[in-house]
C-alpha cells in the first residue's frame, strides 16, 4: 500500500506533519511519498516509511507544465490514499484526475473526505486526518527512528567524558538571546554541575545532524523552533527559548520560556532556573 502526501508550507510544517504520517503508515503498512519542496525533503528522510519525495514547490507559483509532470508522478503508481494540506483550484483538478481514491483534506472539490483539525498541539490537530481511515494518533507518543550510523557519529562528535550532556542550539538572529550570553552559560553551569559537558549545535547544521545530536543528548537548551520540535520528538528534555506551548505536548521535560521576539530580555538566572539549577 502506498500513501501520497501533499505537503507545502516551511520546514516547522513538515516536521509538525510527521507524526500523523508516520502513524497512519505504521498503521496500514504503507510506503510514504511526499511532494514538497526540495529545501524542506529532509524533514521526511527522517521517517523510515519514506519511499520517495516528489520536488515540487507549491509556493513558486507553478505552471500548468508543472501541474501535468505531478500528475504523471501521482498516477503512475499505486496510491490508496492521499493527505492533501495543499489548497486552491490547481491542486484540486489535479487530485480529481488522479484516481486516487480516498483523498482526505481540510477543503476542496476533489476531497473524498472533508475534515476539521481537533484539538490538542499542533501535531495532534491532525488526527482528523486519520479518521476517515479508521486509525488514532498519538502524536504525544511519536519519536523519531534515526539509523544508527548517523546516531554513531554524533556521540563521536559529543565533548569527552561521562557526564551530563547539554545542547545548546541558538537560532541566531539579532532577535535571539545574546550570543554573549549563549557563550558564558556552560562555564556558570559547570560551576554548579561538576562533569557537565556542553555541545553547541551550528546554526548551519544540517537537518539529519542536528536531529542525531539532540537524540545524544540528556537536555537541550534551544531558541531554534526546529530543534526544539526534534527535542520534542526525541523524548529529550527542552527548555525552548521563545517556544509557544501550543506546538509542543504537555510533558513536564518541556519547559517554554519567553516571548520569541523579546529573548533579549531574559537573564541567565532565568534560563538556569528552567534547566533545574
């Protein structure tokens, strides 16, 4: 069986999909293919149940030409189902040819099932678009299953020694919490937690690393949406700078602290308050 995702939107969106497609796959035993846009592939290389992203950028303004060569994509094999979170008159027409047929989204004409987000952070909204089908999500429960090598070769990158690991992985930004501030953390906390280790993640890191070395570590410390939603779907301990409580589960190991605009005005006695010091 074979599950077609429609997927546009920025990076924090493909994530915040993740659960309910891996969930729905798990459940029917399903291959996944996602259309999305190049730049954004690598949210869904973190799900075993990938078979195939299709590059296509829903926000370029496609041509017609475009349109036809996702058809071709989308009818050439054999999908059961498709989660449609793509909208407009383009997506529909296309969808309606396709034949496909059980195609679940929030609105359009081609939709053979329409349906509501629920209730719940933003990964469980989408349990509406699993119940036509006949299956539950509990995003609170999904974590990420990364290959081993990539997990071999953070813990190789990790500081020597034994002792708690600490990730730090700052946005960056001139709205960010001081980059002084970021600098002078680990040396005030290794004076209150003798054999603390302390690894900071490159803003430039790629996704599938970044992903690896939050798994490796025992909390992360970070004002980056995206590492936060990985720390959240690692089952690691997060203090999010900025974070919203709406995007992430009710655990008492996520901890949100400050306005995302306003990370300039936090002090360190603060964040060390929220980390358990």
């Amino acid at each position: 069986m074979r599950v077609l995702a429609l997927s546009p939107g920025p990076l924090s969106l493909q994530l915040e999909r993740l659960p309910a497609l891996a969930s729905l796959c798990s459940s029917v035993g399903a291959d996944l293919q996602v259309a999305c846009s190049p730049a954004v592939k690598g949210a869904w290389e973190l799900l075993p149940q990938l078979e195939k992203v299709i590059p296509f950028d829903f926000e370029a303004s496609p041509t017609l030409a475009d349109w036809a060569n996702l058809l071709g994509c989308v009818r050439e094999p054999d999908f059961q189902v498709c989660l449609n979170f793509a909208e407009g008159q383009q997506v529909n027409l296309m969808l309606s040819m396709s034949h496909i047929p059980s195609r679940i989204a929030g609105s359009g004409f081609s939709s053979t099932e329409l349906v509501q987000l629920h209730e719940g952070w933003t990964s469980q909204r989408l349990a509406g678009y699993l119940k036509p089908l006949g299956c539950e999500l509990d995003a609170d429960a999904f974590r990420l299953a990364l290959p081993s090598q990539a997990l071999d070769k953070a813990r190789a990158d990790l500081p020597a020694g034994d002792g708690p690991l600490l990730v730090l992985a700052p946005r960056g930004g001139a709205a960010d919490w001081p980059a002084a501030e970021w600098s002078a953390l680990p040396d005030t906390i290794s004076q209150r937690l003798d054999g603390l280790r302390c690894s900071e993640l490159a803003v430039e890191l790629d996704l599938s690393s970044r992903a690896a070395a939050v798994a490796c570590a025992d909390v992360v410390l970070s004002s980056c949406p995206i590492t936060q939603l990985l720390a959240v779907f690692s089952g690691v301990p997060l203090v999010a700078l900025g974070g919203s409580p709406e995007t992430m589960p009710q655990r008492s190991d996520l901890r949100c602290l400050g306005q995302a605009e306003q990370l300039g005005d936090l002090k360190s006695e603060q964040i060390l308050e929220a980390l358990g010091f």
